[in-house]
C-alpha cells in the first residue's frame, strides 16, 4: 500500500515510479528491469495474466504490471482506489504505479523497455486524433523510437471478430517497433469491462 505522500510525490512529478513487490516493499523510482504492462486493473483478471505469460515466453524476460494513477481520459485514481487496486497483486506480482498516462511519457520514464498491450489500446496509440494531428503523433513515435521502447500487441475479439496487430494501420517508417502476439499464445474473449458488468449482475464485486 502506498501513503498519501507517496501519491503526492507521483502526482507532482517529483516521484517518476513506485514499484510495490510482492511482500509489500515500496521503492521509488526503480522499476524492475523487464517488460511493462500497464493498465487500469478494474479488475486484475486472466487476460492481463495471459498476456503476461506470453510475452514472458516471447522474450524469456519478466513482465509487470503499471497501474496508471492518472489516466488521460479519466482524470487521477484516489489513494483509497489506487490501494484497493494494488491490493490484488499482493503476494502474487510486483506492480509499477506512475501517474505518466501516454506511452511517449512511459517511453522517457522506462528507456528501453517493451510495453505489452492489447488491440484497443493499440489502435487508439497509432490514431493521429488522439494527438491531435498526424505530425503530432510522428512526433511522438520519434521520441519512444529514440528511447528505444517498442511494443507487443494482443489481439482482440470485438463484435465477433478478432482483430490483431495486422489489421491497424502503423505509423509509417516505425512498423518495426511492433510485434504481435500470436493468437496460439495467447487470446481472451472478456473485456474487464465485461467483467464489472458480470458481477454486478451477480449482486457483487470483482477483486
């Protein structure tokens, strides 16, 4: 669990990460070396895992968790929700909290590293809408190309149809900085949103 200083050093800049391992152990600004997968985790669910696993296989290097404090469209998580979120990794991952919501932003925090994400994420990474203009959106391409960061997409099953890395349009001259997941490795038909509807049907909770 983090304090509420801690969240305040993220949310002003002055902390770039927090990285809680498993036992509970907090270290700032010293992310564990490996692949990132970052997400909201409303809730942790197999999907996250088996994207995880697969990379895992892909690279035979680690995978953790971000959880993004701020979100770009959602504004900032409050402490209580951050901890009940980090609570699901207790005793099972180490999970990364940051408050960097682009990927370019997550480029300049994690040089070097690969970030893992499904189909939707991706789509809304290479459309120039999001950045306002396509020169905008080359801009930043450079920029998480000179950090050296790349990508390992999941496809995604929408409508009854699965989409993977195949069928997105790329940032011309930076397709190399994407990898697939193969559908053999891994493919989960659920979305967390999905996920909260079910068990508010049920009359409960996901954890």
């Amino acid at each position: 669990m983090i304090s509420a200083t801690e969240l305040s050093g993220l949310l002003s800049g002055r902390i770039g990460s927090l990285t809680i391992t498993p036992t509970g152990d907090v270290r700032i600004d010293d992310p564990p070396p490996g692949a990132i997968l970052p997400g909201s985790f409303n809730p942790l669910h197999e999907g996250h895992l088996g994207m995880q696993r697969a990379v895992v296989v892909m690279t035979g290097q680690p995978v953790h968790f971000e959880l993004t404090v701020r979100n770009a469209d959602k504004g900032e998580l409050s402490l209580l929700e951050i901890n009940r979120r980090v609570a699901q990794f207790a005793g099972r991952h180490t999970v990364i909290l940051a408050a960097a919501p682009l990927f370019v932003q997550k480029a300049r925090l994690y040089p070097g590293r690969a970030f893992v994400l499904g189909y939707d994420t991706a789509l809304r990474l290479v459309t120039s809408a999001y950045y306002g203009s396509e020169s905008a959106m080359l801009a930043a391409f450079a920029a998480i190309a000179a950090a050296n960061c790349r990508f390992f997409v999941a496809g995604r099953q929408i409508d009854g149809r699965f989409y993977t890395l195949a069928d997105l349009t790329l940032p011309v001259g930076y397709e190399q900085l994407f990898t697939p997941i193969p559908e053999d490795l891994f493919r989960r038909d659920i979305s967390s949103t999905q996920l909260r509807e079910r068990a508010a049907s049920q009359g409960g909770t996901v954890s």
